[in-house]
C-alpha cells in the first residue's frame, strides 16, 4: 500500500496484491489473481469521502460478462463510498 497525504485533508493510495491459487482452492479456478486499485479520499462535513477505481485480472477466463458467463480475464470495479465520524 501507498497513501499520500494532500492539502486540505485529501489524500490518495495505490494499492496492489497478486494471488496465485495454485490448485483453485480459494476461487473454484486454478488462476494467477491481481488487483489494482487507486483511492482518492476527501473530507465532506463530519464524513470522509472515498472514491475508487480497481482493476482485477486473472490469467484465464474467470470474471462475468454481462450475461453472466465466466469469459472475460478482467474487470474493472468503480466505487464511492462515505465514512461518518462520530
């Protein structure tokens, strides 16, 4: 992992892992997983707000299309998200 503080409260983080599951105990496949992902986070009132981009690729077929068949070796993910303090 890779956090960065920026002015004003910001931040922003890069984060990789690769996972190799040899004989497709953990994800029903035996593949090569890793993962990408890129975080911005800024503050929002009494909340801090996250918004992420992640990239996961296999070496073989393992994600859905969008007709659900497992034909596709990556897939990108994107999300918000908002944690409160209290």
């Amino acid at each position: 992992y890779y956090r960065r503080a920026l002015p004003e409260d910001r931040a922003i983080a890069l984060r990789y892992s690769y996972f190799d599951d040899k004989d497709g105990f953990r994800t029903g496949a035996a593949q090569k997983l890793s993962e990408f992902t890129i975080t911005y986070e800024y503050p929002l009132g009494s909340s801090v707000s996250r918004f992420e981009v992640r990239l996961d690729r296999s070496n073989r077929p393992f994600f859905l299309n969008d007709v659900g068949a497992a034909t596709k070796k990556e897939q990108v993910t994107v999300v918000y998200s908002q944690v409160y303090r209290f």
